[in-house]
C-alpha cells in the first residue's frame, strides 16, 4: 500500500461535547511532533476541557513553555520536586483522563517497565484515570520489535489505550507507520475512552460496560451455490464479526452472531446461528431482531453478504465443456438497507461495514456514501488488504459528524475499540 493513500487522515468536523469541563493532563515528550501538542491542547479547550500541561526536558527543546501557558492559563509542570507536596500523587488526583501526546519510543519503554524517572511517568504510575498515548517516531523505531513490545504491554494495561501512529511523513522525510495521529482525531477519540471509564467505575476493563444490552452481529460471507459442489463466495474469515462478538459478551452484553461458513470457535457467552447464503441470514436476522427490530439495541453487520446469486442454481453438477459458460445472477437483497430503511425511531443503533479497494480521502468517502444511502449510524471503512485474511486490521469509523481511526492492531484491539463506541453511544440515546 502506497504512503499517499493513507497519509489521507480522517477529518472532524466539530469539537467533541463531552469533552466539557473534563480535567486533561497533557503529557508532551521529546519528539519533533511536540509542536502538535500545541494544536492538540487548543482543540481539547475548544470542546470545553480544563488542560493541564506537563513536559519533559526534551519537550522543552522543541515546544517553548510559553506556548502551552499562553493556550490553557495554566502554568507548565516538569519537574518532579518543584514546590512544596507531591507534584505527581496530586496531578493523578486532578486528572480524569492523561493524554501522552507525543509519546516517544523512550516514553513508551519507561512506562513499559514501570519507571517513574520524570514527572510524567509518575503521574502515569499514579493515575487511576484512563491514559491515552498518542506513538511519534521514525517508522523503524516504531518497527522494532522491542517497541512493539512495549506497545502491547502498554495496551494490555486496564484504561490504557494506544491512539496511532498512522502511515504517512515523518520529519526525516521517510514514509511509514511512526506518524502521529493528527490533534483532530486524538480529541475525537477522547470521550469514547471517558465513557468506557465512567461506566466501569474508573480505569478498570469495562466489563459490564454492555450490561443489559441486546446485540446482533453478523460474519463471515455468505456462500450462494451454482450447482451441488461449487458456490459463488468471499475472503472474508469472519475473524473480525467473532472478534466483536467475544467483545461484546465480555463487556456484559447479550450477543447473537449470525455466522456464515467459517470454521471459528463460538465465542464464550454468545449464542450463534449459522446460515449459509445472504437469504438464510437475512431470515435469522428478522428472527433476531424480531417484530420492528425492537429485540436489539444494535445491529453489527459486519459479514460480507453476497450481492448477488444464481438465478437458478443447477440440481446436477454443471460438466465443464469446450465453450464458455454463462450463468444469470440476480441481485440479493440489501440487508442492511432494508433494516435502516424500515427502522422506526433510533433503536436499533445500525453499524455497517464497507471493505473498499480504496484507501485515505476515497475510503472515506465510500464509507461516507454508504451510510447515506443505507440510513446508518455509522459504518467502519477498510481497505481489502487490510480487512481480509489477516489477523491485523486497521479502518475508519464514520459517523454523521466524524471520522475516526480504528487501530492499527489486533482485530480484537480494534473490536473492543468498537464496542467501547457502542456503549458510549447508546448511552447517549
């Protein structure tokens, strides 16, 4: 995949509401990508936060003290003794959400192995708020399997999230993943993190975060048959639609996943139903969703659902011949359409997905259509290469007045990223 197709980054189109009177530390190290802090604290007050800022010695090399003063009124930390108590134990009291942005390789591996030389990994260590880090660095720093080691420890950490890097140009001039997530989409990101939090009760896995919620989820492709031994299918391996699924249940959720053909374990908790062509599962959806869809809160359409089948499938295996072979496809109907097209009210919330060839600005563009014309309320868009077959996933989620970066990372990291987004939205309504 070529660095400009994605160095095309989601936008935002307003200031996250609520973010308002939220108490942020911005924690800035030592990276070229400082000067974004600046930019990052300046949205973060425009969406009515309270920020703190806080930067290391290195930080003060790239970003000047001043800056940050003049923009949040308040008064620069960085040291670990200045003035009287204890600044560390007192910032992680004041703190409902910790924002490291940047956060250098160095950073990453302090925090990794729980050190607390600086002013900014004490208040991480003291923290019982959610901490968000925002990775900057050159892509091969970021590459190194140390590093990665250090992200994935840092990721496994109750409350902690990793937001980024992303593919395009660091200062050196080079492509690569090492890029920091732009100010916009950290901000955006921000009060999904804070909901999670809240209704866990603190820093802690939200485990109950879905308690009490109903959830329908589809995956893997549908397969629609020519004749008794061949059918017209996907690469999809349902990995992603399971991985949401397990999500779900986990965070205390009442879960239906409607499988195509896949060979995948059903995860702990959910109860499954598996079809085989984009009829037979929109069948089972109408006996999930039951009577106006009122059984679910949310809909998760994440299989690749066939858009067209045989006219008419062949009840004897279709010989091969000298000539060419024609076969009439008729289309299958439009799942997901229908549902959002028939829904009455907000309920259930509709999530789509859209696996484009695409990527950067056209991506979201796809995914921004799709949502339009199937009366959705938000739909993850991805690039094929990065979608199917694979075990790692990176997208866009876009919503009506949004975009924002999933991933890069595991399909579990990514699921749980989207499972947090539903509970903060069906909070809301």
């Amino acid at each position: 995949m070529s660095g400009k197709e994605d160095t095309a980054q989601a936008r935002v189109s307003g200031p996250p509401a609520s973010l308002v009177g939220r108490r942020i530390t911005l924690c800035v190290s030592g990276s070229i990508a400082a000067y974004k802090a600046a930019v990052l604290a300046r949205a973060l007050l425009h969406a009515g936060a309270i920020v703190q800022p806080v930067m290391t010695q290195a930080a003060l090399q790239f970003l000047g003290r001043s800056t940050l003063e003049g923009l949040t009124g308040r008064p620069v930390r960085s040291e670990m003794f200045e003035g009287p108590g204890e600044p560390h134990v007192e910032l992680a009291r004041w703190s409902q959400l910790l924002v490291l942005a940047p956060a250098t390789a160095d950073l990453m591996a302090r925090l990794a192995q729980g050190r607390a030389n600086d002013l900014i990994t004490a208040t991480a260590l003291c923290a019982r708020c959610p901490v968000a880090l925002a990775p900057a660095m050159h892509p091969a720093m970021w590459e190194h399997p140390l590093t990665q080691s250090n992200a994935a420890r840092l990721r496994e950490l109750p409350g902690w999230s990793l937001l980024g890097p992303v593919f395009g140009e660091v200062a050196s001039g080079d492509e690569g993943l090492g890029r920091m997530l732009e100010p916009e989409q950290i901000a955006a990101a921000l009060p999904v993190l804070l909901a999670g939090s809240e209704q866990s009760g603190g820093s802690q896995p939200a485990a109950q975060l879905l308690s009490g919620r109903r959830l329908v989820v589809t995956a893997g492709p549908t397969a629609e048959d020519l004749d008794p031994v061949r059918s017209l299918t996907n690469r999809s391996s349902g990995k992603m639609g399971f991985a949401i699924a397990a999500s779900a249940a986990r965070r205390g959720a009442q879960v239906t996943l409607i499988a195509g053909p896949v060979a995948l374990e059903t995860p702990a908790g959910v109860s499954r139903i598996d079809v085989r062509s984009a009829l037979e599962m929109r069948s089972a959806l109408q006996q999930a969703l039951g009577e106006g869809a009122a059984l679910a809160d949310a809909l998760v359409m994440c299989a690749a659902v066939a858009d067209y089948r045989p006219q008419q499938p062949s009840t004897a295996k279709l010989k091969r011949g000298t000539g060419t072979l024609t076969i009439e496809l008729v289309p299958n109907p439009d799942l997901l359409a229908e549902l959002g097209q028939a829904r009455v009210g907000q309920r259930p919330f509709l999530l789509g997905f859209a696996v484009e060839t695409a990527a950067g600005g056209e991506l979201i563009a796809a995914g921004r259509a799709k949502l339009v014309r199937k009366k959705v309320d938000a739909i993850v868009a991805n690039a094929a290469s990065d979608a199917l077959g694979t075990d790692d996933t990176r997208a866009v989620l876009v919503t009506r007045d949004a975009e924002l970066p999933l991933g890069p990372g595991s399909k579990q990291l990514v699921a749980d990223q989207l499972t947090e987004f539903l509970a903060a939205r069906l909070q809301e309504g």
